[in-house]
C-alpha cells in the first residue's frame, strides 16, 4: 500500500551504505534517495512478516490451538465474510 502523504526526517548513514543507494537508484530506474529507502524498508516488512507466518504455521503443527491464542500482527484490520 503506497501513500500519497509523506513525512520528511533526517537519517545518517554510513558512506558505502549512501554510495549504495545511489548506485541503487540509478540501476534501477528509481527517482530519488527516498525511494530506495522506501523499497528497503518494504522489504524488510515483507521478510518480518514472512518470517511471522512461518513462526505461526511452524507453531500450529505444534499446537494448533495457538493460533486462537495469539495471532499474528500482519497490520491488517480484523473482518467478516461480509467484508471480504
């Protein structure tokens, strides 16, 4: 999900890491320094939440009563068959 609302902040980072990005940005089409930033933390989101599911699904082998215990926090909001 992409927003059209930013927030500007002010990060430092290493050299290579800023050479990185860079190189990044310009081999792969992208528009800004921002936008890197922004694919890396999307992906950092994507493998936590990939890493969360396999943890549910390695602790429903295991017990499967667990899932109705916790659950896993994927950021989406709870819905019906109605909403679906």
């Amino acid at each position: 999900m992409q927003s059209n609302q930013y927030q500007k902040i002010s990060i430092s980072l290493p050299p290579e890491l800023i050479k990185y990005a860079d190189q990044y940005e310009q081999n792969h089409g992208l528009k800004s320094r921002s936008d890197v930033l922004a694919k890396a933390l999307r992906a950092l989101r994507e493998q936590e939440l990939t890493e969360s599911y396999r943890q549910a699904t390695k602790d429903h082998l295991e017990r499967p009563e667990i899932l109705l215990e916790v659950g896993v926090n994927d950021g989406l909001e709870p819905s019906t068959e109605d909403t679906w």
